[in-house]
C-alpha cells in the first residue's frame, strides 16, 4: 500500500495558513514562531504584512515573533 506523501516544506501559503489557522488565532489569543523560522518561510517585511493586513500586533523578543491574535489596544507593563 501506497503511504501519501507528507510535504516536509510547506509553501509559503501553506504555512501561513496553517499559522493564522491555529485555533488560538480564532480566539484572539497568541501565536508564536521564531524570527529565523518566519525569515527562511516568507521573510519579515511579507510577514509584518500579514500581521498588518489582519489588524493583529507583533513583538520580537529573545529571537521569536509573538503575534497577538487581537485589534484591542495593547499596553505594555515592565
């Protein structure tokens, strides 16, 4: 029997739609993906596009993207 064939490297649409996809995109949580991951898949400027388009707002910290799934207003507390 022949197993179907899983592609190990998604496109580039692929992987953001399995990306703003996730179930805690739909609930206006978080999603987390590293900088080199995004760089190497679709590249920042597309990426930062995406994330604009969808009215969203990003952080980079520690090398990783944190995309908060939510148009409120954000305060940052330190």
């Amino acid at each position: 029997m022949d197993m179907p064939r899983i592609n190990a490297h998604p496109t580039r649409d692929q992987w953001l739609a399995q990306l703003f996809g996730a179930k805690a995109v739909a609930k206006g949580g978080v999603v987390r993906r590293s900088v080199r991951d995004v760089q190497r898949m679709i590249g920042r400027e597309a990426f930062l596009r995406e994330v604009r388009m969808r009215g969203f707002h990003l952080v980079e910290c520690g090398g990783q993207f944190i995309v908060i799934c939510n148009s409120g207003k954000v305060k940052l507390h330190v």
